[in-house]
C-alpha cells in the first residue's frame, strides 16, 4: 500500500491511503491519525489501512466523500518529523570518485564497515516544498537516495533478520549545502550547517508493493534525476550498492535499538562507470575534475527546479516526484 501525510494545522499533519496510481487518497483518521501513529502500532494499524487501500484502488466512489484527487503539493513528507534519520553512504563508486577528485585514496575499511551519520529530523518538508538557502554561494546541492521506514529494532539485530523490520520505502532529497561542509567535516564532528532540510517523496509505500524490484535488501530500479527539465541521471538503485539495507539497519543498531518511526537513508545512488549520469552535482564536479573539464557543472541557482523520481518497469510512477524549487527563504 502507499500512505502519504496531507499538511493541515498540526505538526504531524493528517495521515492519508493513497491510491496505487497516486489519484485518489483517503484519510485514514479512524485508524491512525499520523504515520508515527500507525508505525508505533503496525500490526494494529497495517491491516486496517490495507482494507483502506484495497478499496481506493477498486472504486473511490465507495470511499464517498471520504476521497478526493491527491495534489502532491498539499502534501508533507511522509513522516514530517522523527524520531531519528540515519543516512548512509553506501554506493562506494560515489564516495571513491568523490575522494579521487580531492586526491585522497578510499581506506580499505569503506568496503567492511558502512560510513552512517545521524541528521536532523525535527523538520523534514514536503515533495514539492522549496529548496531555501540565504545564499547561491553556500553550494546548494542535490541528494537523490531511497529510505527505509522502520518499525522497532532490536539492539544487535543481525543483517539476515534486519530487513523484517522494514515497513515502508521512500526517496529522499538530501539537500547539501557544499561550500559549508568542509569546514565543518575538518572540526572532526560531523554536520550541521551543511545539510538543509531533507525533502521526502509524495508517498512511502510497502516493501510488497515493489513486487520483485525489492530484494528485501536493495531496491532494483533506476532512480531517475532531472534539473530544470533536462536529465541529470538515472543511476540503478541495485546496483553497486556496497552494503544492503539489511547491513545498513544492523550497523545502526549494533548498540542501541531503534525505535519505531526510525528513518534510514541509502546514501547518494551511484554506479561505477558513471555511464547512467548522477544523483548529485558534486559527483558530477568530481567527474570533471578527474578528467580535467572545464567550465565545471555549477551547483543549484536560485530558480532552478529538481526532480527525482522512481518508475516501474511498466512507466508509472511509484512514490511519485520530488519536485522541488531552489529559493531564498521565505520572509517571515
């Protein structure tokens, strides 16, 4: 199924069964009333919201005045606000190209040991909300990745049990502020001022909607990139993804267990060869560098537009689109 969060007046905004071909949503107020909600109770929950979905996907009219036509920009993330966000960065043909073009060689235990930091999740915005930075200078950057939603893990969940805790899939917009992140990275602490909000796709949809395109591990479909209208990449998903989310979930909870609402990011989607294109720019400057390219590929403008999105292989669209604006913040 696919559930979506409509913005209203609250923090958590209003928990929402969405139709397989992203038309219709229905309110799902009787069962849950935010996503958190239905994650803290998904054996509650989950068989209720099916009953939901079955229904909106077979007549909405049934539903009455209960559906409408889904508008992706009355939407929130699907989880406006968790409990954590884990990102990890495990496509290594993004982090050895990214190294390569500074100089810097990848250690051997990047192939051992996922590399995984711990963002801010107190405000995660909505598919179409803007990209906001006070300056074009501080490198505004794209981040295409897949997320996964977890219900409760245990501490020391092994990698063969991790993906039974998978509840729902996304795509995220890791949004990167380039220029700030070296300084920051040279302090030894980690991020904060270069990461921007993290903007989530329309929809987060079960590990059994994907069908065979989710392995319980890795999903196996092209993520497809655009900037202002034309391709930017469509790197797959599946492949040369160094450590599985089965590896990435037991890596977070080696000494600790997660709580249910969890969110934990692929990290950039990239393949070796770099043929498919990229899901970030600063891959693409890497690229450049590397092979002595000039002008070099410039990071995002205000008024530029990204899009990220996954298809089946059928062409429709699965979590529907990031579609976002870049923009100075808005006045207060």
């Amino acid at each position: 199924m696919k559930l979506a969060t409509l913005k209203d007046d609250t923090r958590d905004g209003a928990l929402l069964v969405v139709s397989r071909d992203l038309k219709h949503a229905t309110i799902a107020y009787d069962v849950a009333p935010t996503l958190q909600a239905a994650l803290d109770d998904w054996d509650y929950a989950s068989p209720q919201l099916q009953t939901l979905y079955e229904t909106l996907n077979r007549s909405p009219q049934a539903l009455g005045s209960r559906a409408f036509e889904l508008e992706p920009q009355r939407l929130a993330a699907p989880l406006p606000r968790a409990y954590q966000w884990l990102d990890g960065s495990a496509y290594l043909a993004h982090v050895e190209l990214v190294r390569k073009a500074r100089g810097a060689s990848m250690p051997a235990e990047f192939k051992r040991d996922p590399l995984m930091y711990q963002g801010d999740s107190q405000w995660f915005i909505g598919p179409c909300d803007p990209i906001e930075a006070a300056s074009e200078d501080w490198g505004i950057d794209l981040e295409a990745e897949v997320a996964v939603f977890l219900d409760d893990v245990p501490m020391g969940v092994k990698a063969d049990r991790a993906s039974e805790h998978v509840r729902l899939l996304a795509l995220v917009n890791d949004v990167s502020l380039r220029n700030l992140i070296p300084a920051e990275l040279a302090k030894g602490f980690g991020f904060v001022h270069g990461k921007a909000a993290t903007a989530f796709s329309p929809v987060a949809v079960t590990p059994e909607e994907l069908g065979d395109a989710w392995d319980g591990r890795r999903l196996k479909l092209p993520m497809r990139v655009s900037v202002n209208g034309k391709p930017f990449g469509s790197p797959d998903c599946g492949t040369d993804m160094q450590f599985g989310f089965h590896q990435l979930i037991a890596h977070a909870a080696a000494t600790r267990p997660l709580g249910a609402g969890t969110v934990l990011g692929s990290g950039t989607i990239s393949n070796y060869g770099y043929e498919s294109g990229h899901a970030c720019i600063a891959e693409r400057r890497a690229l450049e560098t590397v092979k002595k390219v000039e002008p070099q590929t410039p990071f995002l403008r205000f008024g530029d537009r990204v899009r990220i999105e996954v298809l089946d292989t059928a062409g429709g669209s699965i979590f529907g689109a990031i579609d976002q604006p870049v923009s100075p913040p808005a006045v207060p």
